[in-house]
C-alpha cells in the first residue's frame, strides 16, 4: 500500500507518459495489466498509483519500491521488457525520474 511521508526508505519513481486520446484507453489497459500481472510480483514492489489527466494526454505512474535495485530488476526482467516494447508503440515517450519525498502537507 502506498504511503508518503518524509524521511521515507525506499524509493519513490514518477513515470509521465505522453499519448494521444486515440491510444489513451489501450495504453492504459496496457499499464494496469502491466502491474496486475507482472509488476506487483516483483521483489520490493511496495504500491502504485495509476492517473490520466482529463484531456488523455498524459499518464502519470507514482510507484514506491524498497529499493532502486528493485526498481531496476524489475525493468530488466524479460516480460518487463517485452511490455516495455509495446507500451512504446501506444505513446510517444515517456519518463521514469527517480525522488525522494521532501514534504507532505
């Protein structure tokens, strides 16, 4: 289960996706299954969260891992991989930047 607070271990991940609204609805399909199926398996998988902004430009992925190794296990994996593949043919791009939570309010 996510939880953000200050000081917390582990690693935060916010992935942007850009798309068009005639790739939006399958991208996302594509993502859920992604996490149902694959992802929450994976070593130091902690929680996600999954939103579309209202114009089904963007997808905005927040993830918490144990650690960044987990993280990165988990892209290297070969199902990840071959998801990956795919999830690229549904958007134009898109972005993992690795934070750490600084404040909550």
């Amino acid at each position: 289960m996510l939880s953000i607070a200050p000081g917390q271990t582990g690693q935060t991940v916010i992935t942007t996706f850009e798309m068009t609204p005639a790739t939006a609805t399958e991208l996302m399909e594509a993502l859920e299954s992604a996490f149902d199926e694959v992802i929450r398996y994976q070593e130091g998988f902690i929680g996600a969260a999954l939103d579309m902004n209202d114009a089904m430009t963007r997808i905005c992925n927040y993830s918490q891992w144990q650690s960044r190794d987990d993280y990165k296990a988990m892209l290297r994996a070969p199902e990840m991989i071959a998801r990956n593949r795919h999830i690229l043919t549904l958007c134009k791009g898109f972005e993992p930047v690795m934070y750490e939570v600084s404040r909550v309010v």
